[in-house]
C-alpha cells in the first residue's frame, strides 16, 4: 500500500487558500454596510468640517480684543447678533463688537475666537443671555475653541482603504463624505452538507445508534459570524447517489465554497472523497 503524504494544518491551509480568489464586488446602501468589507479605496471629495465653526456655545470675538480680560476687570463688547447652527456665515463682526454662537454655527467673518459661555456673564443669568452688552471674564487664547475647515479630512486625502471591514465608524465617515453608497466585496454563498446515517436533524427524537447534527450549524453560525451567506442543504445518506444529488443542490444554488461534514475516512461508507472525484 503506497504511503500517503500527511500534511501539516499549515500546509493544507495555504493549499487550500491558494485556490480562493476574492468575488465580485456590488454597491450597498450604507445602511447594509456594516461588517462588509470595502471594495474600493475611498477619496474624499470635499474638506470635513466643510466650514470653521465653533466648537462650543459662547461668544465670536476678535482674540486680541479679549487678550487682557479678567474678572477684576471683565471686557465689554457689544453683541451685534447670534448665529445659530444651520445658518448660513453672511454676517461680519465688527470691532468692538461679539455675536453670540452656537456649537457647530458657521464662525462670522472677522472673528477668530470663540469665548465659552460660562467666561462670559451671559453664563451667569438668563436676563444677561438677551441683553445687548457682554462682559468677558477670562483671556481666551486666539484661535481658541473653533473647529477649523478640513480639520479631521482634506479633500482629494484618501480616507479609507480597499480590504478594510466597515465598522460602525466608518459608516459614520461614509455619510459624512456625502456617500449613501458604498462599493463592498459579495458575500460568499456557503453550502453546508452533513452526511451520514448516524445524522437527525435536532428536532427529531433519536433512535439507537443516532447523534443529533450539531456541526452543520455550528459550520452555519460561524458562517454567518464571518460576514457569509449560509445555504444548509439536507442531510445526505451515506449512498453515492445521495450525496451527489445533495452537492449538485449547492452548485445549482450558485455556491461559492462547499462545506461538508463527515464521509471522508477510508470505511466502506466513507464516498464523499469518491462522489467529489
């Protein structure tokens, strides 16, 4: 009897994947992105944020005009308006003046720094917050507390790239970009064939000699865990015809990857390695 060559699990691996080669890729909504994998490097189109804006609630003002604010000595500018998120940046702040800012309100023309609400005595009482006047307390460094354009991402920078899970986050940036769509590989369609007598399905009451068939979905599950689309087929028999009528099933199903369990020993009711010939 010739000897037959045994392979390492490594071996039979790398055997086994040299034969693999991505699918095809499709276009999905962002919201049946998640877990897929990016088919497609990622270019953004446009700068994020888009504008500068102010990262809290407060006051713009003019940095130098508050450079020597103190709470002894509060500085006193006048509020010349209020810009809220969504608006569009059509004002101009004077000299001597502040606009009243919301988080995430487009930064007005002239101003370079944002001074938070509790530095300011609009913090302290609701009657000031309407009042025409504010009086800063604190020097609030230039540039301070404003969220500039292009920030987080340049346009034309490449943000994402081909051969990356899409995890929640990256749905997000998706979106952000301006992108309901997203280029993902197919997912893999995976038969799964159980064989042998000794097999019932986990509903069926056993009779003498008979184990439930518990591989087939745990193979289903750790199928469906990495991102595949699980076909289970019927159990086959240990007969020829059986197991072959079960694997034309799966190609008629258009599988991608044939998974079967059990039949491959070297007994006398061992055929899958025969019916695969």
């Amino acid at each position: 009897m010739a000897e037959v060559a045994s392979l390492s699990v490594e071996q039979a691996l790398e055997t086994v994947l040299a034969r693999f080669a991505p699918l095809e890729a499709e276009e999905v909504p962002l919201t049946a992105a998640l877990g897929r994998v990016l088919a497609e490097d990622v270019i953004a189109g446009e700068d994020l944020p888009p504008f500068d804006h102010a990262a809290m609630d407060g006051y713009a003002v003019r940095g130098e005009e508050v450079a020597a604010a103190r709470r002894e000595a509060p500085v006193r500018l006048r509020v010349a308006g209020e810009i809220a998120a969504g608006a569009a940046a059509a004002l101009e702040l004077q000299p001597g003046t502040a606009m009243r800012i919301m988080t995430g309100a487009p930064l007005p023309l002239g101003a370079d720094t944002v001074v938070p609400l509790e530095q300011t005595d609009a913090g302290e009482t609701e009657m000031a917050a309407r009042a025409s006047w504010v009086r800063v307390f604190a020097p609030i460094p230039l540039g301070q507390n404003i969220r500039r354009a292009g920030e987080d991402v340049r346009r034309g920078e490449r943000v994402l790239e081909r051969g990356i899970p899409l995890r929640p986050a990256e749905v997000g940036l998706l979106a952000s970009l301006g992108r309901p769509h997203v280029l993902v590989g197919c997912r893999p369609r995976v038969a799964i064939l159980p064989t042998g007598d000794e097999l019932v399905e986990p509903d069926r009451p056993l009779s003498p000699g008979q184990i439930r068939s518990s591989n087939a979905y745990a193979l289903y599950a750790q199928v469906r865990q990495c991102g595949g689309e699980p076909l289970p087929l019927p159990i086959a028999r240990d007969r020829f015809r059986d197991i072959a009528a079960r694997i034309d099933r799966a190609l008629a199903r258009q599988a991608d990857l044939l998974i079967t369990t059990g039949g491959v020993s070297t007994g006398e009711y061992d055929l899958v390695k025969k019916v695969l010939d």
